[in-house]
C-alpha cells in the first residue's frame, strides 16, 4: 500500500466530526514518550486514555504480539483457542471470579454485565425484578443501555427513547442509594473511583453499605473497572482496596495494554443464568487480543509493579503539590496509584481542557475528566525521570495560564 501523506487537516474532511484532536498528529512512541509529525517529543500522562500500562512499544508485549501473529489470529466462537483459555485461567487465578466473559471494550462488558442482571432478575421468583440502580456522573459506555446507566444525561438524551428502569443517585449517598436499592433492583453498577466522572474515590464505607444493600435485597453488585483494573490503582483491581467483593467484574482499558479488548468477570452461580446464543460478539477472545493482554496481565500483577505504582503515586503527588505551592490551581489532588485528578480552584474552574492545550504546547500530555479537574494516567512502569521532566512541563504550562490570567 502506498503511503499517502496525511496532516490534522484531514481529520476534519474525512473523520465524523466526533472527536475534537489536538493540533498535532503523533507518529511514535516509546515507553513514556511520543513524537509527532514535525520530530517534537512530549512525555505521556495520559496514556491513551488509562489504557498504555506499559507504556509504548514495550518489548515484552511486542513479542507476545509479533509471536501470535505468525501462530494464529482469529477463529470465531464456534472454535476456542490457546490464548484465551489461558488469560481466563489468568484472571480466574487472580481474582473472586469462576467464569469470564470476552469482548473488545469497556462498553461491551459493561453491557454483558447489565444483560446478565436483567436475566438474572428475569429467573428470579420475584415479578419486575428489571431495576438498575446506578450514580450521578458515572461513566459506563457509549452503548444505548450503558449510556443510558452512566449519570450524564447530555451524553444519552439526544438518542431517546431510552432503556428503561434505570435510577440514578447521588454517588457516595448511602441514604439515598439505599432508598433506591428495593426487590425490584436487578443490579447496582458502580466505578470504585469515577474516572470520567472526575476521579473521585467511593468511600469504602459506601462500598460496604451498596454490598450489605444488594445482599438484602437480593440485587447484583457490579463493579465497573474498566478505568480501575489492571493494577491502576496499586490493586490489581480496585475492589482489593475495599474488601468489598462484586457479583460481577468489567475490565477493559489496561487489560490489553494498547490491545483493544474487555472483559466481564462473575461467578458460577451467576454465569451458569446465561446459556448458548444468549449473548456474544465476532470478536471476543481474539487469540491476538488475549495473547497480549496474557503478557501484560502477567506483567503487572507482581509485587514488583504493583508496589512501584504505589511508589509513582507518592511521587506524583508530591510533585503536583509543590506545583500547587507555587501557582495554588488545585483545590484538592485525590484518586489512587496512577489515575490522579487534579481538581481546579474556583478561579481556574472551567479551564481544564485550556490547560490540556497548554500543556501539549510545552510537550506534556495530559487528560481532563469534566471541565474542572486535570487527570493524569500514566503508564504503570513511567520511569520516576519521567514524572519529573513531565511535571516540570506541566508547571510551565500553568505558569503560562496564571499569567495569562492576571494579564
Ligand atoms: C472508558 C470507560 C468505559 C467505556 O470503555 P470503552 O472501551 O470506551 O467502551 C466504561 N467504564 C469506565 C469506568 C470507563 O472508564
């Protein structure tokens, strides 16, 4: 195929204006740097979104990738495969869970994760058990049931008519949660921290009451990990934090580390509601996707990484601290391991993908998670020269918008 040169331009004449890219198009990357078009590097914070864990190009999920390539890509379900067997033993080692589910993102398995719910009530001796009881801000996909359970109505209203029987409360309000929480909830979907939503943790004491109400009530608890899991927060998944133990588990995002793949994670007596044909997808358990996301699993889930994640964290935040020392932009640093949010002072509120800008500006990339908090997810193993060299870019990008500001 002959190479046709491209510029950023084109984004706009050729791509369903969905999207709004920064101003450059990056060409390559190595563990926490990239280069664009024109030869300039930046350092990565952002980490294609929490889902580069181990950064760009790694060695070791290169060769798993180029090793499966020259074995065997893709069957379909009607047949299974080496890989995907062994990354199911992987996670079912790991983890509370007996059965796994594959798919190829986090929507997907949130969506299995909601269809098992609503079977699950349907088989259940109580009528109308359909009820899912989700939380104001969650993020949970960009499907139309998932869209739907996520908590930002601008994001689902436009495509109405919309599934029904989904119920929203005010995340980390017990009260409120347990008022909600009846015989008629099928599930209650939470993230253990709301990545989209703006990084902010569930209070373990909330995670305990949602399980005690869920138990009473004879409801699923999901938790949607699709941001958390892999080992983002120092965990191998978020809910080891809490003791708080789900019915059922969604990963995606760092579980392939780059490699588009998810997956739904639950126990027997659960998994054993859904049988042949009920549910499914092409490519699920793409022999490619799981050798990958094999290696990278095995990767991170050591002591070594795991505690290093803790480490980066201590060190970012420190660093984020001082910087706030200086220029006071954040109001509060919260989350956990590497997915960090930076949240604005009331001065800077709003200014969040303006300061994206600036930062790419002066070679750092950076995330937002609404229009008031700055959010970093770094690659898991981001050399600690890396957060220094990164942070010290990102200062003179706030430098420049605090003058811009008092200018
Ligand atoms: C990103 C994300 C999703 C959606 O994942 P996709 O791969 O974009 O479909 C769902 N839940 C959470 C918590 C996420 O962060």
């Amino acid at each position: 195929m002959k190479e046709v040169a491209v510029s950023r331009s084109n984004f706009d004449d050729w791509m369903v204006p969905l999207y709004a890219p920064a101003p450059f198009i990056l060409e390559r990357g190595e563990g926490s740097r990239l280069w664009d078009q024109t030869g300039k590097e930046y350092v990565d914070f952002a980490g294609g979104i929490a889902v580069n864990a181990l950064g760009h190009a790694h060695p070791v999920a290169i060769k798993a990738l180029t090793e499966q390539a020259h074995k065997l890509w893709h069957l379909g379900n009607g047949y299974t495969n080496e890989p995907v067997l062994r990354l199911a033993k992987q996670l079912i080692d790991h983890t509370f869970a007996d059965k796994v589910f594959f798919c190829n993102s986090g929507a997907e398995a949130n969506e299995a994760a909601l269809k098992l719910a609503r079977k699950i009530g349907l088989m259940s001796q109580t009528p109308n058990k359909n009820q899912i009881v989700a939380f104001n801000n969650a993020f949970h996909g960009r499907t139309l049931f998932t869209v739907t359970a996520g908590g930002q109505p601008k994001y689902s209203q436009d495509f109405a008519p919309l599934p029904q029987e989904i119920y929203h409360v005010p995340f980390n309000d017990l009260a409120a949660a347990k008022a909600a929480i009846t015989d008629q909830t099928c599930a209650v979907i939470i993230e253990p921290i709301q990545g989209e939503g703006g990084v902010m943790p569930a209070d373990v004491e909330f995670l305990k009451g949602l399980r005690e109400a869920c138990d009473a009530h004879g409801a699923l608890l999901i938790f949607d990990e699709v941001q958390t899991g892999v080992g983002r927060t120092g965990a191998l998944y978020a809910y080891m934090n809490s003791g708080v133990i789900p019915d059922i588990l969604t990963t995606a995002k760092s579980l392939g580390g780059g490699f588009p793949i998810g997956a739904m994670l639950t126990i027997n007596k659960h998994a054993a509601h859904f049988v042949v044909g009920d549910h499914g997808t092409t490519y699920g358990g793409n022999a490619l996707a799981c050798a990958v996301a094999g290696t990278v699993f095995e990767f991170i889930n050591t002591p070594d990484v795991l505690d290093g994640v803790k480490q980066r964290h201590q060190h970012f935040v420190e660093g984020l601290q001082s910087i706030n020392a200086k220029y006071q932009v954040f109001k509060t640093v919260r989350g956990a391991g590497l997915l960090l949010g930076g949240v604005l002072n009331d001065q800077y509120a709003g200014q969040a993908k303006k300061i994206v800008s600036l930062a790419a500006e002066q070679g750092i990339l950076i995330l937002v998670a609404g229009t008031d908090v700055l959010r970093f997810a770094p690659s898991l193993i981001i050399p600690f020269e890396d957060i220094d060299e990164g942070l010290r870019r990102l200062e003179r990008a706030i430098g420049r918008l605090t003058f811009e500001q008092s200018a």
